[in-house]
C-alpha cells in the first residue's frame, strides 16, 4: 500500500506493507536517533512525535501514519544549532550513555509544547514512559526544567513542527499508567 508523510518537514510517499511498523520504516530510512528497545511499548526509546505528541513508534503501523506529520530529533536541531532542549540536557550532564536521549528530548518537546511553566511533579510525569539506566532522571528533569525557563524567557517558537495536538488514542500512544 502506499502512504504519504512528512518526515521532518520533508514529504515523503512510500510502499509499504500493512503490516510494517514505523519505527522499521524510520530506520530504514536512515532515521537512525529513533531506536530499538523492547519492541512492545514499553520503554520508550523508539518514540517520535506524530503531529506533535509522543508515540511509541515500534507499536504504531507506518500506514496509522498516512497523511501525518512525524518528527524525531534529527528534526529538532543540528549539533551546530540545537534546540533549546538539546542543549540543556548537554549542559546539565543529561546525556550519558545517550539511547534514551532522542526520546527525552522529544516527550520533553511535547511538554514544553504545552507549558513552559512545568512542576518538577509535571516533568518526571512527562518523562515517565522513557526507561533510562544510566542517569536515574535527575539530570534529565533539570536540563527540562532549564530549558523550559529559557525558553519561556526568551519567547522560544518553534518553526517548522506541527501545532496539532489533537487527542490521540493510537495504539502507539503511551498507557495514561505510564505516565
Ligand atoms: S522499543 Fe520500547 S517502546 Fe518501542
Ligand atoms: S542515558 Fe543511558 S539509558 Fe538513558
């Protein structure tokens, strides 16, 4: 079958199996920040935005995607130009074996997104589906804390992402008892 996407603010079209999940179709493509963990939506680590909210894209069929705008954080900034977010998780010392960090940054994206005036209590909620063994989630709630106070000093807007944040009961969307 064939469907068509935005990958990055590129439109694609591609010929896919029904059964092909997303995240097989991002890596083929060379999207290689969206990562293989469990394969069973249980940690995180494949996520990517789909018109701004955050799925476990190894549960989500690429052909759910068809007509939607996917983001991952190739699509977020450069190391010569990082986001905001990126870059506090830098500075704070977030990043240290760094397979759960593209899926931080984009389910702290999703937040930020909302409220740039996050509680601690509402970051760690945010990152509660992204399983990290490395950092024990104090750094990464720092460097989203940070980022969220320059951002909303500095009148932070994204160009180029979706606005849509309609509802999204996809399968690929996190359990509520995961968050
Ligand atoms: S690979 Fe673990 S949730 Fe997708
Ligand atoms: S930094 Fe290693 S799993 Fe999170």
């Amino acid at each position: 079958m064939k469907i068509d996407l935005t990958i990055n603010g590129a439109a694609h079209s591609f010929e896919v199996h029904p059964g092909t999940l997303l995240m097989e179709l991002l890596r083929k493509e060379g999207v290689f920040s969206v990562k293989h963990g469990c394969e069973t939506g249980e940690c995180g680590t494949c996520t990517v935005l789909i018109d701004g909210r955050s799925i476990n894209s190894c549960i989500y069929l690429a052909a759910q995607a068809h007509g939607k705008s996917i983001v991952t954080v190739e699509g977020l900034g450069t190391p010569e130009k990082m986001h905001p977010i990126q870059a506090a998780f830098v500075e704070t010392g977030a990043v240290q074996c760094g397979y759960c960090t593209p899926a931080m940054v984009l389910a702290s994206h999703e937040l930020l997104s909302q409220n740039l005036e996050p509680t601690e209590a509402d970051v760690r909620d945010a990152l509660s589906g992204q399983l990290c063994r490395c950092t024990g989630y104090v750094k990464p709630v720092e460097a989203v804390m940070l980022a969220a106070r320059r951002m909303k000093e500095g009148g932070h807007r994204e160009e180029g992402l979706s606005s849509h944040r309609e509802a999204d009961d996809s399968p690929g969307r996190r359990q509520a008892s995961l968050r």
